[in-house]
C-alpha cells in the first residue's frame, strides 16, 4: 500500500470522529507495511484533552505491541501534529510521520514550529506533509462549515406563536452522538426551525429517509442508523415539527395533515434527496406514504414498519381508536413510561430520552393533537391524498418494497400491516418480529440488517 492509501484508512477514521461531533482528524499506524492501530479525534466523547487522534492511535499501538517504544513504525494523520503530540511521537521513537492538510493555528511539524527538527532532542523522526492535503482539509472545512451553520441556526430566535425545547435536555442521550442540522426557511416552515439528522456521505449510492411518528422523534431510529451508516449509506432522519428537537407550535390547531405533509416535500426536494429507501412507521406511514407520488423518481425503495394509508373509507382498528381515546382522557400521559411498558428491554434512561422533547405541557401540543388528525372519515383533512397514494402504490410504484411487522402492537400491528401490504404492488412476505411492539425500531438492529441485504439485490 502507498502513503495514500494509508492515508485514506485516516480519512474514514476522520469521518467517523466527524458523526461523534468531533473534530475530523483520523490517524493509522502502520508497522511493516500493515496498520496495527487507529484513531480518531475523541476528547469531547472521552472528556480527555490528550484524546487527540495520533494519540489515541499511538496507545493502541504499544498495547498491541506491548512495548511503548514504536521505532519501526510509521503514522498516518490528516492533520498536522500539534506540539501535545508530537512530543508523544518522539518519544514513541516512530520512524517516520506522514500527514495530510498543514495546521497553520497550531501545527508542530513546520507551520508554527517543527519540533521535529530540534538537533538538541535525542531523537528525529522522518515527516513529511502534504499527502492527500485537499481531501484532509475539505473534511475539516466542511465540518466547521457545518458548526458554523449550525449556530447560526440555533441562535435564530423562536417564533412568539411556538416554543423551543431547551437543548440542555438533550445532553448525554445514550446512543445518540449525531450532530443536529437545521432548516428555517423551508416557504411552510415560515421561521420554524425543524431539526434533522444527516449522516454519511452526500453522494452515498443509498439515501435512508427515516420518519417517525408520534410520540417518538428522530432518537427512534438510533439502532438503524448505525447499520445503515457501516454500508456507507446516508441517512437523514427529521423530527416532524412540535417533535423532538425541532420548534413546537403552543396550538394545537396549528397540526394539520397537509401542512406537515408539505414540509416534508420541501425537505426532500432541499436535500435533493436520491436513491432513496422510505423507512416509515406510525405517523411517518400516514405523511410518508404520501411522498414518493409527488417524485417517484427519487424513491427506489420502501421499508415500513406499523403504519397505515389512513384514506378515510376503510375503518381505523380498534386499537388505534383505543389509544385515540386514552390520549384524548389522559392528554399529559407519561411518554417515557409508555415506552417503558411496550419495551421492557429499554433502560431507563433510553426512556427518558423520548421524553426529553416536552418538558411541560406547553411543549405537548402536537402530543395532543396527532391523535385525532388521522382520518378516520372520507372527507377529513388528508384522506383524499392518502387514497391517491394508495392508487399510486398499487399501480404505478416500482420500487422494492420491505414490510416488517412488530408483532406484538395492539394499535398497527399485524392485522393492519398485512392490509397495506396488499396495497403495495410487489410487497412480498412480511419480516415478522414477535418480541416487538408498536415501536419495531426498537428492535432496529434486525431491521436494518435485513434492509441492507434486501435493497442490495436491486
């Protein structure tokens, strides 16, 4: 292998320290032709200041090689060392350093000072800069392009007429590192600020389109993307205004099929969304159904999970109408003990965490009125584009279709995902989960994997 290719190996372990929200900066250490060792950036994850990339990477090396001293190997990193570890690099003894885009602020091999050329230290090791130096420095221009974007996006004030989830609620969420982004000027949103997740790369050959329903947001989908992300799929995941991390409208009249419907669309055609899987469940069905008419083309394949075409001229199931009604007797009911009760696997601060978004009853109005926006009639609001989307699904779709049934829901479960499979033109035999409930994304690492596998094949 060449210098470049080692270098690329730093690169992907600089993209990874990017989806924790740290720093792009990836390393590999390479003894005789074979690398013995990564790192990334971690010292936001890992609240150590010396958790710098080369390292990380340096510790994991003598561990392996049981020996602190590395004098016949060679480090890979795409950024310029600076003097915290250049100084471990020396006396590491490594024959030879190689990285990428110079650090003008703080780098130690030449752009501020070279330690390592200081005749009076008792040894030298071989660097050399400048080895795939424009994708090193895209990866972290983008990537503070990308904070900077989003501070200005969290510094935008809140609408008079909504609220705003304070994001000290969000910290330490387990199994969430993602970096949020936003969107604020989407025509429908006019000033809302809607949160979503963008993971992988921009042009990755496969778009997951992941939207969940209520009362869930975009931590729903935590143990998908994950997998998604190894295939080196993007994955883009919105919380539905009123959800999440995105502004919450103080009415609940503001809450209405179409208009949600129409962010989404907008979302979509923003992001220029292609190639993409539509992994729907609960509310994410009854909005994201609707979707892929508009632009079939962009849409290649479709992976839903207990939700419904609510089309207004076939009954809704008795479950689903048994929890209409307890929401409507119970409006302030405990999100987090309700995911606690149909997912007893969860710990509870993974339960905690879908109750994060809604601090207080004014931030609960979308809680409230989602329930009751279903249509349940052919004139509600949102029935007549359900029954077009249920035309278009089963004569015109051409996509592969993916169902996977939680077993276990009394509200969407088999009964009714068995119906929208006959909806669907080429839905073939569902994935069944028996242990899974309502929320199958809870059992999403299954899910995900089989996904993988069965859109791989068109």
């Amino acid at each position: 292998m060449t210098d470049a290719d080692f270098m690329r190996l730093a690169l992907k372990q600089a993209e990874m320290a990017s989806r924790a929200g740290e720093v792009p900066v990836g390393a590999v250490l390479v003894r005789q032709g074979r690398v013995i060792a990564t790192g990334r950036n971690a010292p936001i994850g890992d609240a150590d200041p010396t958790a710098h990339a080369e390292i990380t990477a340096l510790r994991a090396g003598a561990h392996a090689l049981g020996n602190y001293r590395l004098d016949d190997c060679e480090l890979f990193v795409t950024l310029e060392p600076c003097a915290m570890c250049t100084g471990a690099m020396l006396h590491a003894r490594l024959r030879r350093v190689v990285f990428g885009a110079p650090d003008p602020k703080t780098g130690a091999a030449g752009s501020v000072v070279n330690l390592f050329e200081q005749p009076a230290l008792n040894h030298q090791t071989a660097v050399q800069g400048g080895v795939l130096a424009d994708e090193c420095g895209l990866a972290l221009s983008a990537f503070f392009r990308q904070r900077r974007e989003t501070r200005r996006q969290q510094a935008q004030p809140v609408r008079e007429d909504a609220l705003r989830t304070p994001e000290a609620r969000f910290a330490d969420l387990p199994d969430y590192p993602w970096a949020p982004h936003y969107l604020s000027d989407l025509p429908t949103l006019d000033g809302l600020r809607l949160h979503y997740l963008d993971e992988g790369p921009a042009d990755a050959r496969r778009t997951w389109l992941c939207l969940h329903g209520n009362p869930a947001w975009s931590y729903l989908y935590r143990k998908m993307i994950p997998r998604f992300l190894a295939a080196g799929d993007r994955v883009v995941a919105p919380d539905l205004i009123g959800f999440g991390k995105s502004d919450k409208p103080k009415r609940e009249d503001a809450h209405q099929v179409g208009w949600h419907r129409q962010v989404l669309l907008e979302l979509v055609a923003r992001l220029d969304l292609r190639h993409v899987v539509l992994v729907v469940q609960d509310w994410g069905g009854i909005l994201g159904l609707t979707l892929p008419m508009e632009a079939p083309e962009r849409y290649a394949g479709l992976l839903a999970m207990n939700t419904l075409l609510a089309t207004g001229d076939e009954p809704l199931s008795p479950g689903f109408l048994a929890w209409r009604d307890m929401c409507a007797q119970k409006p302030d009911f405990d999100v987090a003990r309700l995911f606690a009760r149909g997912n007893p696997h969860l710990s509870a601060a993974e339960c905690a965490a879908y109750m994060a978004p809604f601090p207080d009853r004014g931030h609960r109005a979308a809680l409230r009125a989602f329930p009751r926006l279903v249509p349940e009639h052919p004139d509600d609001e949102g029935a007549a584009v359900a029954r077009r989307a249920r035309t278009f699904w089963h004569e015109t779709w051409q996509g592969q279709t993916l169902l996977a049934i939680g077993q276990q829901d009394p509200v969407l479960g088999e009964q009714v995902m068995r119906a929208l499979g006959t909806r669907i033109r080429g839905a073939g035999e569902p994935l069944l989960l028996p242990e899974a409930g309502h929320f199958v994304q809870e059992h999403g690492e299954r899910i995900a994997q089989a996904a993988i596998e069965f859109f791989s094949l068109s």
